[in-house]
C-alpha cells in the first residue's frame, strides 16, 4: 500500500486501516499506521531494523510521539539483536533477483517470500541462543522440563503447552522483543507442566517464580503478533 499523508477525516483501507506516513522520533523514521485498535503497538521490522508503530485513527500524534521515544531503548536492543543475528547467519540483503529475458529485475512475489523465509531463519538462530541459559536457570526453579521446545509462526498466542506430553511451543516472533518477554512465555509454559489451567494454583506458582509477571504480560501484550 503506498503511503498517504494523515487526513482530517481518516481514510479506511483493508483491514481496517486508516492511513499510512513516515514520522520523525528523536531523528529517526517511523512509519505510522492508522488502523481501528485500541492500542498503540510497536514493532521493529527485520532486516533493516525499521519501526513500525501502529495506532488508534483519532489519537494525537504528539501522544504516540511520547510512546515510541520511550521505547527508543528497546528499539535501539531490537536492532542489535536482528544485526547479530545477520551477522551470525552470514548476513545477506535478503533480496533474490531474476534474470529472465535479459531482465535483471527483481520479483516482488519471490523477493517477499525469500524476505519473510530468511526473517524467520534469523529469529530461529536469535531463540536458540537464548533458550538454553533460560532453560538452565528456570527448569530447576519450577521442578519440571520440557520433553520438547518448537519455534513455530504463530498468529494468535505467544507460546502453548500440552501438560499431557511436556511439549512447550513458542513464537518465532519473540526473538523480534526485548528477552525479558521470552523469559516470561517460557516460564508461563513451564509452570502449566505443574498446573493447568491459569487459577489460583498456577497464579501463585507464577508469582513465587516472577512476582512482576503480571506487568510484564501487560506489556507484552502492547504488542501485535504480525
């Protein structure tokens, strides 16, 4: 979709979205997304490091303004971290080109497909590095591991567990937010292999382990799985 400048009177475009133009934050470029939310989300888009913010049609801009200039440290870490990880995987533009009847042009199709395949191999690597330090400190704090850990696309939760089996799923997305975020998903999960259910016995587990789980929750639900 290209981008269009704000309108007094927002104009709808798919999915609910308003409108779409680049905004400066303490010298940096953000893209701002009009949609119909109720929120303010922010993200950092591999691989360039791009933010993205969506937000309400009708909130100030100066109000999300304050909100992405607050967070300029986590982006600042999110940005790192996708560097890293490039660095690690051999780096790479992430762009496939085609030659084809003398043409050198790219092919958007295949070039977003390539994108979005190398994004989540880079949040793949970003994970398993984590993993195992968190796995080493909590299992013994919660007195039950895993049988096993999939990093998976998920579309609607940030992690799942199946008490049943030990099976414990995360979202690739996560590699994408600050690690703190990823260190309470796999607690939560962790902690349904002794409770399930999320009643009083898994909340006071849950509070014996990360007594701030609830406001790190909060803020991790600010966030949009994309």
């Amino acid at each position: 979709m290209p981008l269009t400048p704000d309108q007094s009177r927002p104009r709808r475009g798919g999915r609910g979205e308003f409108s779409r133009r680049w905004i400066d934050v303490d010298g940096q470029r953000a893209l701002l997304i009009r949609k119909r939310v109720k929120n303010v989300y922010l993200r950092v888009k591999p691989p360039e490091g791009r933010i993205e913010v969506t937000a309400p049609a009708r909130l100030p801009e100066a109000e999300i303004r304050r909100f992405v200039s607050s967070r300029m440290a986590w982006v600042e870490g999110a940005r790192e971290r996708i560097a890293r990880s490039r660095r690690a995987l051999g780096g790479g533009s992430g762009a496939v080109a085609s030659r084809a009847e003398g043409s050198e042009r790219e092919r958007p199709a295949a070039r977003g497909e390539h994108d979005e395949q190398e994004r989540l191999r880079q949040a793949r690597g970003i994970l398993s590095g984590q993993l195992p330090g968190l796995l080493d400190r909590w299992v013994p704090v919660v007195g039950r591991g895993p049988t096993s850990i999939t990093l998976r696309r998920m579309t609607t939760r940030w992690g799942s567990c199946t008490p049943a089996s030990g099976r414990i799923r995360l979202n690739l997305e996560l590699a994408w937010l600050e690690p703190r975020f990823l260190e309470y998903v796999l607690v939560h999960e962790l902690t349904h292999l002794r409770a399930s259910g999320h009643g009083a016995r898994f909340q006071g587990l849950m509070d014996s382990y990360l007594p701030g789980w609830r406001e790190v929750r909060r803020e991790l639900n600010r966030y949009v799985i994309v």
